[in-house]
C-alpha cells in the first residue's frame, strides 16, 4: 500500500540511522524526498531510492543554518510540487562528554544548535509552505533522554525536553491551519550515534544485555522508528497533534531497574 503515494517530503539526517531508513521507506510508500545530511553519504541513500524505482534529491550542509534550511525546503517545492511532510531528524549526541561540572557553553551550544535550533527552522520553514496550503505534517526526533533523565547526558537531554516542548507550542501556534506537529522519542536504536555502545558490548561480550532494561529486552532499529514516523507522515495520524511518541520497547513505562533474569 502506497501510504504516500505523491507526498513531497523532506528527511533530515538521511546519510545513515534513522534518516537514512525513513527516507528509504518513505520513497517505499510513494512518496519523494528531499535527503538531506551534512555527510556526503545522504547521496548513497538517494542512489538506493532510485535504485527502487524511486524518486530523491539530495543536499548536503548544517540544518542549524537558516539560509541552507530554506534552500531545502524550496528545494522539495520546486523539485517535487510542494511540501507535504517534513520529519526533522537529524541530531547529535553528547557520546564522551566531560563531567558536568567540566562543560562549557560552546559544547552546549553545539549540541543545541543542531538537536534544538535545526528542528525550530524546519519547523518555521516547512509550515511557510503547509500553512497556505491547509495541510501537512512535521515530525522531530526528540528522545527518551528528554522526557527523564538516565538516558544521556544534560545537554543532550536538555535539548530533547526542548523539541518535545517545541512540538507541543508549535501545534496550538498553528491553530486552524490543517498543519500538524509531533515528536518521535527513540529508546535504544542501533545507529551510528550509538554505535560505540553497540560495539563496546560485543567487545566485551555483553551484546545480549543490550536493552536489558526495557520489557522488551533488547535494542531497536532504524526501521522501526521510520515506521512510527511513517504513520505520522500519512494520514493514518490525521488526528494526532503536538504529541511525543515514545517508541522505546517500553523503557519509559516504568523506574528502570536490573533485571533478575527470565522467568
């Protein structure tokens, strides 16, 4: 089922992870898309898409930079006819960060910038296009980190709390216009982000433990956060509003504690 069938769409962070699979499957349902990524990798991503019969452009540079941010959103327009959703998933972590009393601000400022002020500019540039339109969709990757903490360090938290709160103030600033904004928060997802905890248990031999403290007991995948952020992208989700899907195997429905192995 083509659940895009003709959307004109954007991904940011499409070089790899979740981007790069949300992309794939969201070109898989139909749809064009606008790959974007500071590595020049968002172009083996394109490739695969049109490998598929599909149809991607890609475009490299930071998405806390507002020029390079309208130049892709009217790049969708021009190439694809409009702009019908927008998933604003590119970030970064705080992996090897110093303690916290040993931060600064240009670390801070880092982090922000392209985990916090890169989903405001999509946010701003997307609606631009949606609003005069009556219709649309934009999803933000936001994180488990910022919904409590125990999930990454207070940078990176911190800016994740910012998106949750951002989709929820975006959705009531656009009021009666058709357009709706809403978070995904990822638990463990094996990505490039994450690859050095991934590779420090198979190092150690602890790679079964990986996701030990959700119900689950085990890590997620790229492809299943595109799908959470496929559902919001179609109208399947034409309802949903200034909301934080947690897609976390059910980390966040409780105090994480050691488990005592299966019964």
């Amino acid at each position: 089922m083509a659940r895009l069938q003709g959307r004109s769409t954007i991904v940011t962070g499409a070089a790899s992870g979740i981007g790069r699979a949300s992309a794939i499957l969201f070109a898989k349902e139909g749809a064009s898309v606008v790959c974007v990524d500071r590595a020049e990798a968002v172009a083996d991503t394109v490739k695969e898409i049109e490998a598929a019969g599909g149809r991607a452009v890609a475009m490299t540079g930071d998405v806390s930079d507002e020029t390079f941010v309208e130049s892709f959103v009217a790049r969708a327009v021009s190439d694809f006819g409009g702009l019908d959703a927008c998933f604003a998933n590119a970030g970064i972590s705080n992996a090897g960060q110093a303690a916290f009393d040993e931060l600064n601000v240009d670390y801070w400022l880092t982090i922000l910038k392209v985990n916090l002020i890169g989903p405001f500019l999509a946010i701003k540039h997307a609606a631009r296009v949606m609003i005069p339109n009556g219709k649309g969709s934009i999803i933000c990757t936001a994180s488990v980190a910022g919904l409590r903490s125990g999930a990454g360090g207070a940078p990176y938290s911190a800016s994740k709390a910012g998106v949750i709160n951002l989709v929820q103030t975006t959705a009531n600033e656009f009021y009666d216009t058709g357009v709706r904004v809403n978070a995904i928060c990822p638990g463990l997802i094996e990505t490039g982000m994450t690859r050095p905890i991934y590779e420090f248990a198979r190092a150690k031999g602890t790679a079964d433990r990986i996701g030990q403290l959700n119900p689950l007991a085990r890590g997620g995948e790229p492809e299943e956060i595109a799908y959470a952020a496929l559902f919001l992208a179609s109208d399947e989700s034409s309802y949903v509003n200034g909301q934080a899907i947690v897609v976390d195997g059910g980390l966040s429905s409780s105090h994480p504690v050691a488990q005592r192995g299966k019964r």
